[in-house]
C-alpha cells in the first residue's frame, strides 16, 4: 500500500496515534466548541477547551481500529437521523452479495451525506462499510482530512495542477480504487459526476468512467471485461426536501443571468452543516444490480448507470409539488417510484407548506429551486419515452 500512501484511508494501526494527535489540535477542540456551544463560548475557551479535550478523551477511549471508530460515527448518525429525517427507507441491498466488494456509484446531492447515507445503509445491512472518495478541496484542515481518513476515506487529487500532475493523480486514484476492488476486497463510494447535481439532473460524466479505465489492461481486457469485474452498482439516494435548495437555487440564478457564480471561501463548508443539521424529511437510498454487458465506450457505461440512477429513484410528493408549481398541473401517471399511487388530494394537503417554502426565497430563485425537485421527474419521463 505504500504506492496509496498519499490518498488511501487510514489502517487499523495508525487509528491510536492519529487520534492523539486530534484530541490535541487546538484547532478541532475549538471547531467542536463553536459547532456545540456557537461564539458565546470564546471568553471561556481557557475553561471549556478543556473540558472538551477531556469528554472528546473519554468517548474515544478504547478506539483502536477503523471499525470502532465507525462504531462512534453511527452514533452520532443515529441521532442525526433522529432529529432531521422523517424516515430513512432502503431498497434493493439484500439482492446484493455480502461478501462481495462492489464499487457503488449514485448520484451526487449532498456534499456529505450521500456517501454517509449509503455507508450507514450498508453497516446495518451486514454488508463490509465503503471506502469513500472525498476531494481535497473540502479537506481545507488537517484535522478534517485525519476524520475522513478514519473514517474511510480517500483523497481525490482535486488541486492537482498541470497536466501530468492531474493524469498522474487520476491514474493513482484509479489504481488504488482496483486495488480496494480485486485486492483487499472492499467496496467502494464514488459519485457519478465531480460536484453535486444542483439542478436535480442526476448524470453520470463519462470522465468519470474513463478515469476508471486508466486500470484497464488493454493488452488483455476489454473495457467491457473490466467493467463487468469492477461491479459497479448504481445507486440513488432522494431527499424529500434538501437542506442547500435556497443555496443551491441562488447559484443556479446567477450562473443563468451573469454567466457565472463566485462561491465564498467557506461556503462548501456551510452546505456541509445545512446537509447535516438541515431537515431533510423521508430519504430513501435504493441499490441497483451490478451492471454487465458489452459497452462500446464510456458514454455506454454512463448511460447503463443512468438507467439505473433515474429509474430506481424513489419519488417523493415534494417531487409532484414542485413539478405542478412550475407547469400548473400534476404529472401523468401520479405515482411513487415503487408503483404506490399518491391521490391527489393526499398531495393537496402537503402542497401548502411546500409552497411556503419556495415563497420564503427570492422572487427570482423560485423557479430554480422548483427545478430541484421537478427535473427528476422530467428525467424519469425521459428514460421511460
């Protein structure tokens, strides 16, 4: 593993020491302080740092692999869960073989979440945790970029420059994601585009796939053979309603009406919290079958995963509220993606506080965050013509 030194998640022998070493950066005690306790806390930071360094020791007591300190982060995503969904449902994993290692691709919403969803889906379904790709770009502090390596992450090479650097890195990057695959049998998390769909049109970038391909041994594979053994499941995760839409929609306007968008320095950090702390109602994470087949190309394989991503997305009434907003009707065929016909006049008496909120954002933002929720169904209709 000395080639993935740089990018690879932590191992159980390094979790004892990286942990020292965050209980005492000042940095991290201090993130906790403002995250727990807001700025009123800072005049007594000479008292609360502390006693946080101290509760953060006694929690951490005992952690001495990956595993158990999976074992804290599901605690916490209990809780979260708890206080911001209305319901967390799950489809399609226990068609899935647990002792198989599967490259799981879905859909990109949620900085966050998506791969924190998937993981927990996957740690109470008896099936082995993924390892989860996370771009250097959002691990801005050493103690961030310790957590997500305990927590099994790798490192995108995002601030790669030039071009050999950026092939090099995609070809690292691709290299370590076989290696997770055929050697240490462990699946993996990768989003099927680079950021998130802010518009709600869920696509795979065949750069995605061609990045996969660097691994490929063109002298004895095809692209359709490697393929085929990476196992690639897609995967779609809905949110009935997205803690960033605002955020989301005043980007997408202004890209629209000036032809770019100029994201604050913190801003990936505070979607981040909104993602976490954000209501998010009903989530629903459905696993597909691994695709197979012969691929011309990596326009092919993106397409088969889209299929996949748009078909099995399970809808949710925001999704219908929003799509009768933008075009004064309901759509065809009103129904939940698992054949549950929604009536009408159930969906009438939701549609108030939806529209509520889309009326709480600027006049001119309204029909973009309306887009958020409507365009999948748009999407669906596409994939079914």
């Amino acid at each position: 593993m000395g080639q993935f030194a740089d990018i690879r998640p932590y191992n159980d022998e390094e979790v004892a020491s990286v942990l020292t070493g965050l209980i005492a950066d000042d940095e991290l005690i201090a993130a906790v302080a403002s995250l727990k306790l807001g700025a009123w806390h800072k005049p007594l930071s000479w008292l609360i740092y502390p006693l946080i360094r101290w509760v953060l020791s006694r929690q951490l007591r005992g952690i001495t692999t990956v595993e158990d300190f999976q074992h804290v982060v599901k605690g916490y995503m209990d809780g979260m869960i708890e206080k911001t969904t209305t319901g967390f449902t799950v489809s399609g994993l226990d068609a899935l073989d647990p002792a198989k290692p599967y490259l799981f691709m879905s859909n990109h919403r949620d900085i966050t979440m998506d791969p924190a969803f998937v993981t927990y889906a996957l740690y109470h379904n008896n099936h082995d945790t993924a390892r989860i790709a996370i771009g250097d770009n959002l691990l801005t502090k050493p103690y961030v970029s310790d957590l997500m390596r305990l927590n099994k992450s790798f490192i995108v090479k995002r601030s790669a420059k030039g071009p050999r650097q950026i092939l090099a890195a995609y070809k690292m990057l691709s290299s370590y994601i076989r290696h997770s695959i055929e050697e240490d049998n462990n699946p993996i998390w990768i989003a099927q585009r680079e950021g998130r769909a802010k518009d709600g049109n869920d696509r795979t970038e065949p750069a995605i796939i061609k990045m996969l391909a660097m691994s490929q041994k063109k002298q004895s594979e095809s692209l359709s053979d490697y393929i085929n053994q990476l196992h690639i499941v897609p995967v779609s995760i809905s949110y009935e309603l997205d803690p960033c839409d605002g955020a989301k929609a005043k980007e997408l306007y202004e890209t629209a009406a000036y032809g770019e968008y100029k994201k604050d320095e913190h801003e990936d950090v505070e979607s981040i919290a909104k993602g976490i702390a954000g209501n998010k109602g009903n989530v629903h994470v459905s696993f597909g079958t691994p695709l197979e087949g012969d691929f011309a190309n990596a326009d092919a394989v993106a397409e088969a995963i889209d299929r996949q991503v748009v078909g099995n997305y399970v809808l949710h009434t925001s999704n219908f509220f929003a799509y009768k907003l933008l075009h004064g009707h309901y759509p065809d065929g009103v129904h939940s993606s698992d054949g549950q016909a929604f009536s009408e006049l159930a969906l009438a008496a939701g549609e108030t506080a939806f529209k509520q909120r889309i009326d709480s954002l600027p006049t001119e933002h309204r029909e973009f965050a309306l887009g958020i929720y409507a365009n999948t169904i748009d999407r669906k209709q596409q994939f079914s013509a």
